[in-house]
C-alpha cells in the first residue's frame, strides 16, 4: 500500500482594512475572524485532522491565523515555520516549495493568501471551487510515498471547512 500525503490548504482568517496607514502585510484579525479560526480548527481537531507541520505566510494576519490552528492542535510552536515566498507568491512557486522541502512529513498545512490557495487547491481538483473563504481549509489527499510526486492523478480525495 502506498503511503499518503496529506496537504491543508488554508486562507487567513478575516482582516481589517480599515487602517490605511499601515502596511499590508501588518493588518491584523478582524475579532469575527479570530473566532472563525478557533471555530474551524476545533473543528478540524475533533475529526482528527491535524497536520504534523504548518507553514505560513510572515503577513500578520496569515501568522495569526496558523499560531491559532497551531494552539487549537496542540502543535510545537517549532513545527510552524515562516516562509516569505507564501506572501505575494503564486500557486506554482507554492506548490514548487512543497514538493521539494515537504518531504519530511506526510501532514502539511499551508497558510497563505488568495488567490494563491485556491490555485493551488485547484491545481489538484477535478471541480475547481471558486474560492476558498477566509478561515477555509481545503484538504487534499494523495496516495504517494512523497512530497514531489503529488498531482491530480494521486489525489485520492479531499474535504472543504468553510
């Protein structure tokens, strides 16, 4: 039996816009998206969707988002890592960094941006979804021994939490 990879694909929580003197990698939660985020990976946790490792975005409001799922599952702040090419990146650069550094583990989480995560989503599905919302997850499923080898023909299934 082929081992399998499991890939999280996350949106941050919601954000405020309301400061425009700030820039926009420092805009922070929204309170509504601070409790989406624990609703959502509490969520997550009771199904035993948890991920070995979590990477994020360094904007503020991706970080605060990943520390939350991070809490909620009882993950080592040491398993959630910082990767400046998931701001303003693009699904290919994204999916390029997890095939070559993912190999590691077999749970991965991504927290980005849009519309980044639902290219990247999509790159795998046979139905595109239109969008991944704030707070969203989209879990992927591959039915291969590592991280380079994942595409459309391994994905063997996949969940939403909107």
């Amino acid at each position: 039996m082929a081992q399998q990879k499991v890939l999280h694909i996350l949106r941050h929580a919601k954000s405020g816009w309301n400061n425009e003197d700030i820039a926009d990698t420092d805009r922070s939660l929204k309170p509504r998206g601070i409790r989406n985020a624990y609703e959502i990976s509490r969520q997550r946790k009771l199904k035993g969707l948890i991920p070995e490792y979590s990477i994020s975005s360094p904007a503020d409001r991706a970080l605060h988002t990943a520390v939350i799922f991070a809490r909620v599952f009882e993950l080592e702040l040491k398993k959630l890592q910082i990767y400046n090419l998931l701001y303003e990146s693009s699904s290919g650069k994204m999916l390029e960094f997890i095939r070559k550094d993912g190999n590691d583990c077999n749970s991965l989480m991504v927290v980005g941006h849009n519309p980044d995560v639902t290219d990247l989503a999509n790159a795998f599905m046979k139905f595109p979804i239109e969008d991944i919302p704030t707070s969203g997850v989209v879990t992927l499923i591959f039915s291969c021994d590592h991280w380079d080898k994942i595409n459309r023909d391994c994905l063997v299934s996949h969940q939403f939490n909107f």
